[in-house]
C-alpha cells in the first residue's frame, strides 16, 4: 500500500463521518429546534463538500513540470 492509497482511504473515511455527523445534527434540530444544530450541519457538510474535492482531485495533483519526485528513481519512475 502507498501513502497516497492510505491518505485516500483516510479523506474518504472522514468524508464518511462528516456527512454521518452532518445528518445527524439536522435530524437533532429537527428534534429541539435549537439553531446550533443547523450552523453545524450546515459546516459539517460543508467540510465534507470540501474533503470531497480534494479527494477527487488527488489523482491529479503532481508536479507542474511533469517531472518525477524526489525518490523516483528509486521507484523506477524516473526519467
């Protein structure tokens, strides 16, 4: 496994969680009415609007010049 691979499972796990949490908290002020528990569902789904983005915008983060990274060749990718 690649530290990219464990970093995409991670952001997608907390993706995951911040929609659970996000969920949650709407049904809660549904519940009490409070407006604490709309503001945080609002960020929670926010942030996980957010990690989203990133998440899919991994797999094309690299370097601007196309050039390989430092180690590369020891990983039989450089040029």
């Amino acid at each position: 496994m690649t530290l990219l691979t464990a970093h995409r499972i991670l952001i997608g796990t907390a993706v995951a969680f911040f929609i659970y949490y996000g969920l949650w908290e709407f049904a809660g002020w549904r519940v009490t009415g409070a407006a604490g528990g709309i503001v945080r569902g609002a960020v929670s789904l926010a942030g996980a609007g957010g990690l989203g983005w990133y998440f899919l915008t991994l797999r094309q983060r690299g370097r601007p010049d196309g050039k390989a990274g430092p180690g590369a060749a020891a990983r039989g990718g450089g040029r």
